[in-house]
C-alpha cells in the first residue's frame, strides 16, 4: 500500500501494514478489487467520511486497484 503514513486510517483501520490490510474481512478481496471496501472507498464508490482522500493521488489510486488486482501480495 502506497502510504506509511500511521495516522491513516480508513474506517478507523490502520491502513500502514499488509496485516491490518488483510486481517479485516472485506476490506481487501485479493483479485477482487470492485468487491474490496478499501478501493470503494478510495474511488467513492462508498459512501464514508475521508480526512484523507485529498492525499492520495490518481494514480496512488490506481496502484492500490492493481495491486489488489494482482493478489495483494505481501511484497
């Protein structure tokens, strides 16, 4: 995931780690980027209070769908 940044959080989830990616069920489908919490969240397909999103770019964006894309590896 492109931040490393500790105070972000989405849903009240630290999103800084690969575990606390995927420890939550439905936050990160690996495959499965449309069924993922996370990239709905990220390209406002869900509805959710963001103090965050203005810092993530386009193509940040589109990284995290590919990766989620691509299995959401731990690499």
């Amino acid at each position: 995931f492109p931040s490393h940044d500790t105070e972000v959080a989405v849903a009240g989830i630290d999103v800084t780690g690969y575990f606390q990616l995927t420890s939550r069920a439905g936050l990160i489908i690996p495959g499965r980027p449309d069924n993922s919490l996370l990239i709905q969240i990220l390209e406002g397909k869900q509805g959710h209070l963001l103090t965050f999103q203005n810092r993530i770019s386009d193509a940040q964006k589109r990284g995290v769908r590919q990766w989620v894309l691509e299995g959401a590896l731990n690499n």
